[in-house]
C-alpha cells in the first residue's frame, strides 16, 4: 500500500500548479441577483474546460448537464472495494470581491516577510500567523486588485491532480471515483442541482477548505426568519391617531433584537441572530433574519427569540400586524455523519499519513456538503490550502496544495483497502 506525504514530489510530477493558474485565470464569479442557472454565463467557460481535461484523463462520462454541473467516473483499479467515492469541489468564485482579470502573483522562497500588493493591499504575518508556517514555500497571491479563486479552483486543480496522477501511475489502487464540480456554491445553491441520484457515490468529499490538516464535519444548523409587519395607512395628512407606520415597529423589532447574539459578538460554537435584508413601504415591510447554531435545539430557541420579540410588539400595538415564517436553510451536517464513525475514521487516517495532525473544525457557514449529506449522500469537507478567501488578500502556498493532493490520494488507497 502506497501512501503520500511529500508534496514536493506532486508538485515536481503533476501540473497542478498551472492547472491552478489556468482555472483562476478563467472569470467565475457567480451572481445572487440572477435567478438562472449558472447565475453567470462564464461559469460555462471554465465547466467546458473541465469536461475536456477529464476525457483527455480517460474519465468515463464526462460531461456538463444543462444547469453547468461537470460529473464523470474513473472505474476502481486493483481493488476489489465496492465503495464508490465522490471528489467535489466548485466551479464559482465569490461575488464579494472582483474575480475578473486574476493575475496570479508567484513569491517564490517566501522569506515571512509582509507580502506586498498593488493598491497598498498587504498579507502580515501577524494577521495570517499562517504565513509563518510558508517560510521558504512559493505562495500564489493576485495582484491585489482581485479575489485568487484558490476558493475554489484549489479544490478543482486538487481534484484533477489526483486524476492525472491515476493515469500516470495506472499501478496504484483506487476506489471508482466520481468527480463533481458544481455552479454558485458562493451564492448558496452548489448542492440545489447537483445530479446526486445520477452521480452514484457511497459518499463524497467536498475540497473546499482552507489549512492544511484541517477537516469538517461540523456546520452549523440554518434557518431563515421572515417577519413581515403590516400597518394601518392613510393618507399623511390626515394620519393623525390612524396611521400606523410599519416600519417604525420593524425598526423598534430590529432594535430589540439581543446584540450579544450577533455575528459581530459571536466566535466557535456560539450561534447568532443576523438580520440580513429590509425590503418594504410604511404600511407593510419584510426583515429577512439569518439563525445559526450548531445545536438544533439552540437553533430553535433563536427561532422563539425572534417570534417573541415580534409578539411583544403586536401586543403593545394591536393595530400592527406581525407575521413571522422560519425555514430551514441546511442543517449541521454532523448529525448525518455520526451514524458513519468509518467515513471520519479514512480521512482523519489520510491526514495522518500525509504526515499532518488531523484538526476537526466546524464551520461557521455551510457548504455544498452540508445539503448533499442531509439528501443521502455523506460528504465531509477537506483542506486545499487556501488563506484569506473571498477578498484581494487570498493567497496559498503549493506546499500546501501538495499536501491536500497527497490527503486525496492517501483517502483513496484506504477506500482501496
Ligand atoms: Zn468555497
């Protein structure tokens, strides 16, 4: 049994690195605003590419669906393991900052130093303690200007690298593997499409994390809160003692909302209360409230939290009326996993053959996997050795691409077994 822990060696035999340069290279940038899938045409242009690499790899299959959903199949090699494993990752990069026009900057012999960028952008080591574990790595940096989309063309080259890697080395032994790579995962809807009765793995793993040993098992539970506030409206000018004015108790709610449970106040496994969108006219308007908690009976006592405060205000003024509907956003994919210790025993194995200490850490988000697990498909998340995401100061070492493609491979000898 062969297991990798010498990233020098992937980045000396494999391109993954120019892979990398050729996919950030290429404008992702999903779009919330749209409703169509892809939210934007350009994510065709880097799934069309992908599609090609993969039949040039010999994946079976390989294809893109009408809603940009790149899957295809490499068949199990000297095994006789019946496992079927996924490797996903996603095709978007965030539209919080510009992805269009990515120069990827290289810093070679990385001396831990500031690392210094156009437009007075700068990466300390004393706000990235991470840095200091790069002394001496090649770090990838844009110019400053833009996003990297190491979040997560990382993930994708990764993914690729272990392919090639198979069709270079036909002896080594690996599990049938099913590749997908998904549209607008930044915008929330990576898993809303993706072809899982089709994509036929056992169980899947997204590469969509960040330092290099970390794992995730662990989201948090989300739900939505709507509260609508409907008023009494007349004209102004003859208002007085009839007009109830909507928004006024929205903001009274708003203001009433604990701010100790809040994003800005809140860090590890605390969960938060995050009004995120107003919409709406003095005689009816709408709050859109994000819930989050790692514990699902926390998650619902937010859900009470919110519906109190607004009754509170439906009872000091009868005239207003509060609606308030909570829906399920995802749910902490943990509560799927725990039936399945040997999917976290493999990976936390895999990371410790790459010679890493496995770190188990929740994500204060969600991810793709977080939706394909509650739909039957159990998926943790993975490390690609991306920093800093979805700003101008994202950067990654290829030391640490290295050892998220030495994690992969080492997870598939072991689903070999
Ligand atoms: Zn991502």
């Amino acid at each position: 049994m062969r297991f990798f822990n010498d990233p020098k060696e992937i980045l000396e035999q494999t391109t993954l690195v120019d892979r990398f340069v050729s996919y950030v290279q290429i404008d992702t940038t999903s779009n919330e605003k749209s409703e169509a899938c892809p939210s934007t045409e350009e994510q065709w242009v880097l799934a069309r590419k992908l599609v090609e690499e993969l039949q040039a790899l010999g994946l079976e299959g390989a294809a893109v669906d009408d809603n940009c959903y790149v899957t295809g199949s490499l068949p199990a090699s000297h095994t006789d393991a019946t496992t079927v494993v996924g490797l996903i990752a996603h095709l978007d990069t965030s539209p919080a900052a510009p992805g269009k026009n990515v120069r990827p900057v290289f810093h070679e012999k990385y001396d831990g130093s500031t690392v210094v960028l156009k437009d007075g952008v700068t990466i300390a080591p004393d706000d990235n303690p991470t840095l200091l574990e790069c002394i001496g790595d090649t770090l990838i940096t844009s110019d400053g200007t833009t996003l990297l989309g190491a979040d997560d063309k990382a993930g994708v080259a990764e993914i690729m690298t272990v392919l090639s890697y198979y069709k270079d080395h036909p002896q080594l032994a690996h599990p049938a593997i099913k590749v997908g790579f998904t549209p607008d995962e930044e915008i929330g809807r990576g898993s809303d499409k993706f072809p899982i009765d089709t994509f036929g793995a056992d169980v899947a793993f997204t590469l969509d994390g960040t330092h290099p040993g970390e794992i995730n098992i662990e989201t948090f539970n989300a739900d939505s809160a709507f509260v609508t506030f409907t008023g009494v409206s007349t004209h102004p000018g003859t208002a007085k003692g009839k007009l109830v004015n909507a928004m006024r108790y929205l903001a009274t709610f708003i203001d009433r909302l604990p701010a100790e449970v809040s994003p800005e106040c809140t860090e590890d496994r605390e969960g938060f209360i995050h009004p995120v969108d107003l919409d709406g006219t003095a005689s009816k308007c709408r709050c859109h409230l994000i819930l989050r908690d790692f514990d699902e009976d926390k998650l619902a006592a937010l859900g009470k939290t919110v519906a109190a405060i607004a009754r509170d205000i439906e009872t000091e003024e009868p005239r207003v009326k509060v609606q308030v509907e909570i829906k399920r956003s995802y749910p902490n994919m943990y509560q799927f996993l725990k039936e399945k210790p040997e999917i976290l025993e493999k990976l936390q194995e895999a990371v410790r053959q790459t010679g890493l200490k496995p770190q188990l850490v929740p994500i204060r988000g969600g991810t793709d996997g977080a939706n394909l697990t509650r739909k039957g498909l159990p998926c943790p998340n993975i490390f690609t050795g991306g920093m800093n995401y979805h700003g101008p100061t994202e950067w990654i070492s290829t030391r640490a691409m290295g050892l998220s493609v030495c994690t992969v491979l080492n997870l598939m000898t072991l689903y070999a077994k």
